[in-house]
C-alpha cells in the first residue's frame, strides 16, 4: 500500500512539474511572437 501511495504521489508531482516545464515554454513562444508582430508593425 505504501508503495503504490508514494508511486502515485511521485507521478502526479512529476505531470505538475511537466505542466508548468510546457506553460513556460509557451509563454515564452508567445512573447517572441509579440515582439516579431510589433517589429512587422514598424
């Protein structure tokens, strides 16, 4: 019991950490992205 508890725990800690990896990643795309489209405004 113990052992399928800390494997749960250890997996839903591991998909958190992913999540947030790849909310970064595409925060950062989209301000790339708004500093490309104000340059193509110029």
């Amino acid at each position: 019991m113990k052992k399928t508890t800390l494997f749960v725990i250890l997996s839903l800690t591991l998909a958190l950490v992913g999540c947030n990896t790849v909310k970064g990643v595409g925060q950062d795309i989209q301000k790339a992205g708004e500093k490309i489209e104000g340059a193509a405004k110029k």
